[in-house]
C-alpha cells in the first residue's frame, strides 16, 4: 500500500463500501467478493488492505469507485 494513503480515510472506505453491497450478512459479502470473513473483518479494523484486485471487486460490488474507497469518499 501506498504510504501517501490516509489509512484511517482507506478504512472508512471500504467500510462505507462494504455497508452499500446488497448483500445483507458479511458472510454472502464475503462470497460475493471471494475472501473469507477474516479478510473482511481485517479489511474493517484496518488490519490489512485489499489487495488492487480485490479492491476492484469491492468497488465493482458496491456500485463506487477504487479511488472513492481509497479517500474514504464513497457515496
């Protein structure tokens, strides 16, 4: 990851990102994304960070953009 990145903006990007997937349970998220709960559950503590293609998958599933999630700007 990039060190420019505001981490804390990163994290609230993809848990704004995670929260607009129309998938109700983090489990079917999770699917839907092709990760285990473990990386969703580092992912939302900031733990670690999507790697560029599962950040693709995330933005794609969520209807925003990567850079949306990495700015913490998703809408």
């Amino acid at each position: 990851m990039n060190d420019d990145i505001d981490r804390a903006a990163y994290r609230r990007g993809i848990n704004q990102a995670l929260a607009r997937m129309r998938e109700s349970t983090r489990r079917r998220k999770a699917v839907r994304l092709d990760v285990s709960l473990a990386t969703i559950d580092n992912w939302q503590s900031g733990a670690t960070f999507p790697s560029e293609a599962n950040l693709a998958r995330l933005a794609n599933a969520s209807g925003t953009t990567q850079e949306a999630i990495r700015t913490g700007a998703v809408q």
